[in-house]
C-alpha cells in the first residue's frame, strides 16, 4: 500500500481533544488506502518545561542528558495518539526513536540523522499495522544514547521518514494554513500560495517564515520529498495547504513568489578599511569564529588603498560582532578607522525562480521603493531573490507596495 | 569497588530541590568508595497524570501503549539527578530501562524482570562512572516494547539491581523513617524498628503497612538482598532507618515484632450450606475466578451433613463476591441457607519469628483482648502471624492494649 507521512505540532497535540482531532484526520487517509507514518511532537509547552528543568539543574548541562529528559514529551503524545487511533479500529502503535531505529550523529541536541532503516515498521504494515506513530525529534547514537534533532526537529523526522519510506507526500500539520505570499499582519493582500518551490521555501524559511524548520526543506529538496503545510484546525480537502515541491512540478507561477522581511537585522559599517588581497578573510574570519551569522556584503569602489565594507547580521550579535572587530584590529590584523553599526534597519526580499528566466525584476523593485520615497541601503542579490536593507520605518509600506507591484494577490 | 544500590521514591525527588537533597545523599556514599546504582520514580505526581491521560483516552487501553506513556516520568527524573551528581563533579549517567537492558516478561503493564545483564553498566564503572542512575519501574519485552512492573514496581527495580549486581545493600528512601511496631498514628508508643526479617515485612506489607512493594520484598529474600528503608528527609547516619534482613542476622528479637491492622476486611458466612467433599473448592473456585481475594477461611463443625462457612475479603469486593456465590447457587454447584455479610470488622494481626519457638503468644493474645471485653469473631495463624477479626470499634483499643502486652515500646 502507499505511504503516507503526516506530522503535528505541538499545538496540533496539545490536549487530548486535539489528538482526537489529529486522530480522525489520520483515520480519513487510513480509509482512502494509504499505510501511515504518524510524526507527533510533544503536548505544546511540555518540550519548554522540561527544557527549564534541565537548565535550572545544570547550566552547562552534559548534551546526552538533557537528550534523555527533553525527548519524553514526544514518547507520551506517540503513546496516546497510538491509543486514540485503536479507539476509532486503526490497528495503530507507537515506536520510539530506538525502536525504529532512528540512527543519527551523536551531536547530543543537534544530531543529524544518518539512517531510518525500514525493516522493523514494515514488518508490522505487513501484518496489518495501518499507523506507525513515531516520536518526532528524537533518534538514537552510534554509542545507544538518545539523542535529538535541535528544535522544531520532528518537521525533519517527518521528512526523513518520508523519504525513508519513499512516501507519496510528507503532510505538516500545523497551526497556520499554508505558506503566503507574505505576512498577513502586514499586507491584507496576501493570500496563501498553493505550490512553492523548495528553493523558494528555503529563501523564506531563513528570512523568517517559521514554518517548517530549514533542515526539513533542504533534505526534502535533496530526496524530492512532496512536502505538505496545512492546518490541523480545519477541515482539509486534498488540495488543501500549501505543496512544496521541486520546480518542475509547478506549471505556472509568478516571476515572485513571495515578499519576505527581517526586522533583526543590523547595519555594520566600516570605515576606511586599509584594502589589500586577503582583508574580507581578515574580517569575516573573526567574525564567523565569534558565532556572528553574517548576512549581506558589500565592499564600496576602493581609493587610494582604502575602502568601506558594509555587512548585516541579527540585530542581538552586534556586540558580539564589535568586540570581535576591535580584538582583529587590536591584534594588528585588519585597519579601519571607525565602526558604525545602524541598528534602525530592516530587510525586505522578493523571492521566486521566475527571476532567473525573467529579466528585469531588479530594476521593478528599486523603482517601486524609489516612487514611494524609501531609501536604499545596501542590496543583495542571488538567483532567486533579491534583497534591500532599508529604514526600519518604511518596512510595512515597502512590502506592501512590492506586493502590489509584482500583482502576488493575483494567481498566475 | 563495592556496589550500593539507593532508590528514590516520588515524593524524595518531587521537586528539582529534592533531587538536589538525594543527589548530597548519593555523594556522601560514594565518598565512601561505592560505585551507586541509583533508581528513581517520577517525580510525584506525574505518573498519576499520564495514567489519567491514558484513561481518558482509552478506557479498555492497549497496556503495551500504556507502558509506553506511563514509564516516560522516570526517564526524566533519571536524566534530571544525573545532571545533578555532574553539577556536583561525581561522574554519572542516566540508563532508560532499554538501554540496560532490564529484561522483562510481555506481561505489559504488570511485568516481571527476568534478567538484568551488568555488562553494559559495569564496563561504564570500569571507565569511572561513579554513579549509574537508573529508571525504575520499567524494562523492555522480548519484543522490544517498553513494558512496566506495576504500580510501586521501583522497589523491585531497585532489589532486582542489587541482586544483579550483588550489592553490599539496597537503600529504600521514602517520606517514613522506617518500619514501625505499629501505626504510630494509633499508638504513640509505637517503636521503630531496627531490623526486621524479611518473613516478618512480607506479613506486614501484605496486611497494609505500604512501606516496600510486597514484591520487593519477596525478591530480597529470594536472593538475600540487604534492604535497608529510611527517610530522606532526615540527615541519617550509616545506622539510620530498618533494616530488612534475613533471620540469622537479627541476633535477639521480641517474640513479636509488630501489630498490624487492616480496616478494610468484610466477614462474609455462609449459612447452612451442605457439606460433602469437595464444597470447599466449590466455594472458592468461584470466587477467586471472579476476582476476590479472600484471607481467612474458617469451617465450623458440621451437623447433620451442614456446616457455616466464613471468610474474609476486603469491603470493596463484598459484592462482586455475593454476585459470584448466587451465580454459583443458581447454578446448583453449591447448596446453602443464607450469606450474611458484616462489614462492620476490623482484622488486628501480631506477627513475629519468635513465634516459630515461643509458645503461648496465642494464648497472650486472646486473654489480652478478652481482659479489654473485645470478643474475636475469626481466628487465624500461620507460622508467625496471629491474626483475629474482631468488632471495627475495638480496632484502636486493640492495636494498644497488644502492643503493650507484647511490650513492643521495649527493644528486646
């Protein structure tokens, strides 16, 4: 029988009522033919108050056991969703990450999964098991210590299971219904796009769409796993949601799919940095090294051996970033005569894969931001998006216009 | 090094504060020079919860899913007191019963340890683990499925653990200081004990005293396991709390060591029933199939082929056993007059292993309540154990006036 993969969140499980409600949703694809892989997160709260637990006990807690503790939210919402489900008749059980096994890295608290062998989950299917619920975000070491993903992993057991089981499509149920076009609080407009593509998705997804951890798209993008976001508090059709898929499969779309933003963005500036081969390694070396997630760069025309460097990054790593330039330049390796850091600034990005057969975005960006009186900072471009820094006042009215301009309440 | 085994119950680790407490407890033995194999409960509480979750769910629940969920509150607490022996620098890990493993029976939900292999923890000892935490209450199936031994069940984790690896002794840390001649709630004179047999704790937990598991119990003196009970809410010294030990290690004792009492028995007779061989059987059959457990049995002599029966069962199963004797009647496997049921009794025990070598304790018991007008409705012995069903509004006086008859405020 096919496969299907279908997660919740933590807000999809948080009482029991609302694993009733996942359960009958699972029980619909059980009905249509579908083996099911159930991936379920802790009872919304539970993963936070154990996590509290292991920091007040230890502050430089030992990785394996904070493992250990912080896992057993999501065995307990496995145990009962199993239970619900042989309620309504679906021969259902839960599997814990040993039990499956789910074989990952022993980066206690940021492991990777290496391997979901299938052996065990599919002897039962062929017994006649119709749901295998498994824990999400947990796995098990070489060494047999439990390990998990980092947070909001269980989005990435989802798709590893998927692809694991070679799954007609990975279904993330959650508590928003789709992805957007952009942030509804901002521009009324926008409406939920009924494909994206995983490039798109992994463009949004780090510029602040937290809807499905990154790791998650990335591996789906890797395994071409046909991954679904929809909301776990409404009634669903098949096409409900939103599809994120490989670019071949979405027939028609627009040059952009999507206006994104960050409000926790800084505006770094050094002046008159002495200009020689080598001094962005200098810089940024230091930086890296000091944990500071460096986003946009760009490097002004040199003069006379000297120039202004221009970088981005999250807005709490400015400190961080200052102390780490004024130790390089302490220690001789880079000269610039001051650092200005502008943290009134936001960032705003159009994305979609039609800009690489389309020419021309650019350049309809700049003057939609130009029209309305917004001032350019700093831009930065790749294939599939293109962003600007700008005053953090006119965010709001920057995606709004950039909405309208390139027409994202209409469908292709 | 020498093994100790210390074992936590839910209200000595209800809170992070008292993990801490065990954790000191924990470091003052193995400055001793022990390697600890620690057992803990959930904190209080939690399983309570995770049963209601599962009731709520599933009323006729799946027990191998049941186990899954309910053995989850230990998991935390082990991982949680072993980051706090690290924070005390004693090097320690957290083992979930799997990764032992505690090899168990199927029998989910009340099952039975059938091996407990060393290896994997002694090669930790081996590299310098000082301290082994252990989840109690749970092990693993043939199967691989979580199972757990019953409510109480860390008890006979913990013994289990100490025959294993042969300890030097088992430390049971509870919210009582130790075992008592009596409810000290009863009489004030009550005394605690120093050392008890395990014959004698057996009689004593089986009629309510609710300090150890029975089953405990039963494995210490199965493999002559020093258990040791004391409160860990109370600084203690190496001589602290009971000591449950086997008879040759208690040099001098009173003839009895303890009186104990339970509320919660029902007299049940049988009037006139017709006697011919077999009836016995006739009797009991049915009512163990339907779930009662009877305690004392008495037949009274039989005229003209009839004879009354009495017996015993708690008060909450007096129905369940009318139910079981009707159906039997009806049935016409047995034949009599009338069931009379008092649940107005009280059972009041002495127990002690002197009595295998004193005589005359019956004789003591019986003039002492007499001396208080207390009249004895059944009588029942056993080796070391003298048990009288007598009038409930006499069960107080009677606790007394035989605690002071045996002078049990006295050490022998």
């Amino acid at each position: 029988m096919p496969v299907l993969v279908m997660k919740f969140g933590g807000t999809s499980v948080a009482t029991l009522d609302r694993i009733r409600r996942a359960a009958k949703r699972v029980g619909v694809e059980v009905a249509k033919g579908y083996d099911v892989i159930v991936i379920v997160s802790a009872m919304s709260g539970e993963t936070n108050k154990l996590v509290g637990y292991v920091g007040e006990t230890s502050p430089l807690y030992d990785a394996r056991e904070y493992d250990a503790v912080v896992s057993s939210g999501e065995n307990v919402t496995a145990g009962l969703m199993a239970l619900t489900l042989q309620e309504m008749d679906v021969p259902a059980r839960s599997w814990q990450g040993w039990q499956v096994p789910v074989q990952t890295t022993s980066a206690h608290s940021a492991a990777r999964i290496e391997d979901i062998p299938t052996d065990n989950i599919n002897v039962k299917f062929a017994e006649g098991m119709r749901v295998a619920v498994v824990a999400g975000f947990q796995g098990v070491s070489p060494e047999g210590r439990i390990t998990t993903l980092g947070r909001g992993g269980s989005d990435t057991t989802a798709v590893a299971f998927a692809a694991a089981f070679d799954a007609e499509r990975c279904d993330i149920y959650t508590d928003v219904d789709g992805v957007y076009t952009t942030d509804p609080r901002i521009a009324d407009k926008a409406r939920k796009l009924d494909r994206i593509a995983f490039e798109e998705m992994l463009e949004l997804a780090s510029l602040g769409a937290k809807v499905l951890q990154t790791r998650s798209v990335e591996l789906a993008m890797r395994y071409n796993v046909k991954l679904r976001v929809l909301s776990s508090f409404e009634e669903q059709s098949d096409a409900a949601g939103t599809l994120v898929c490989s670019e071949e499969e979405i027939m028609e779309s627009n040059v952009v799919s999507g206006i994104a933003y960050s409000r926790d963005e800084a505006k770094m500036t050094l002046i008159s940095v002495a200009d020689r081969p080598g001094i962005a390694a200098a810089i940024f070396g230091p930086l890296s090294e000091a944990g500071v997630n460096v986003d946009m760069i760009v490097q002004n025309i040199s003069e006379e051996g000297r120039t202004d460097m221009t970088f981005s990054c999250p807005t709490d790593q400015v400190l961080r970033a200052e102390k780490a330039l004024a130790a390089a330049k302490e220690r001789g390796d880079i000269n610039y005569h001051d650092l200005v850091a502008d943290t009134n600034v936001a960032k705003v990005s159009a994305v979609g894969i039609g800009m690489r057969s389309q020419s021309g975005v650019a350049a309809k960006m700049f003057k939609t931001l130009s029209d309305d009186g917004v001032n350019i900072k700093v831009i930065a471009t790749s294939e599939i998006k293109i962003s600007v820094l700008i005053d953090r006042k006119y965010m709001e009215l920057a995606v709004q216009a950039l909405h309208d301009a390139f027409e994202l309440d209409k469908t292709a």
